[in-house]
C-alpha cells in the first residue's frame, strides 16, 4: 500500500453532506467514539472509514477519520446503547432533513441494525479529515438493512 494523500473535506450544503456520507459509508466506530460536546455546541466521532473510492486493487482499505458536526442544538438517538462505550456500530450513511426555517434541520446519521443518532443543527456545518494512512481490512463491509424501527425510542445521546 503506497502512501495516499490525506481526505480533508467539508460541508455547508446538502449535495456537500452527500459526498461525506459516500466517504462515511460502512465507516465502523465504538459508541464512545462519539462524543457531544453540549456547551461547544459540537457532535465530534472518530470511526474507521472503509475507503470505496482509493481501493483501487479490491483488496480492502480502511483509514481513520475524524469528523465533526458544528451548530448543534440537541442531539439524540435510537436503537442505540449510549453507555454502552465499546459496542461497534456500522455507518451506512448521513441525510440531511430541513428544518421549518432555513438553514437549521436535521443531521441523520443512519447505522446497520436500524440504530440511528439525530443531530439538530442550526445549519449544516460538517468537517471530515482523514487521520491515518490506509491499511488492510479484514473485511469487505457485508450487512443487511433493517427499516422495522417503527417501535423505537430515542434516548438522549
């Protein structure tokens, strides 16, 4: 594995928030990996991203990345054990849904098994930078999506 340039990106905008979701898809992290900072008004997580774009021998690559969610109000989540710290959960993407006055809305970060974390902000405002140089993975990402979440409750995250 040759050394590859280092992802640094933003977004400000749903079509930027797209992008980062396709870098973020099937990203794996601890719970205690994600981290709200109330009083900063900032969502922070650090996950193992896989990387689909730079594998370019099929082999499998993952990097970490660290991102951050800027301008949060509240954040929330569902079918997720927050006090749970070292459970692993699969990032399978990040929508955007406005809210009822221009810019503000919500940050949906969407993971395998239907667990999902609500992030309300005022705008979206998101930063995501590669950490590391890539490595093997052991594994091509594999999962099955679940939509019966109807009967969940979310619990402050």
């Amino acid at each position: 594995m040759a050394d590859t340039p280092l992802l640094k990106i933003a977004a400000l905008d749903q079509g930027d928030l797209a992008v980062i979701s396709a870098h973020l898809q099937d990203a794996v992290l601890r719970v205690g990996d994600l981290r709200w900072m109330k009083s900063a008004g900032k969502l922070a997580l650090v996950a193992n991203r896989f990387d689909h774009f730079g594998d370019k021998a099929g082999s499998g690559e993952r990097r970490q990345c660290g991102i951050q969610i800027s301008r949060v109000r509240h954040v929330a989540a569902r079918n997720i054990t927050m006090n749970d710290k070292t459970a692993i959960v699969s990032l399978l993407a990040m929508t955007f849904q406005p809210g009822k006055e221009a810019p503000e809305g919500v940050i949906e970060m969407l993971f395998a098994g239907g667990g999902a974390v609500r992030v309300e902000v005022e705008c979206i405002e998101v930063a995501m930078a590669d950490l590391s140089q890539p490595w093997r993975a052991r594994a091509r990402p594999d999962h099955e999506l679940d939509a019966d979440d109807a009967n969940s409750k979310d619990a402050d995250a």
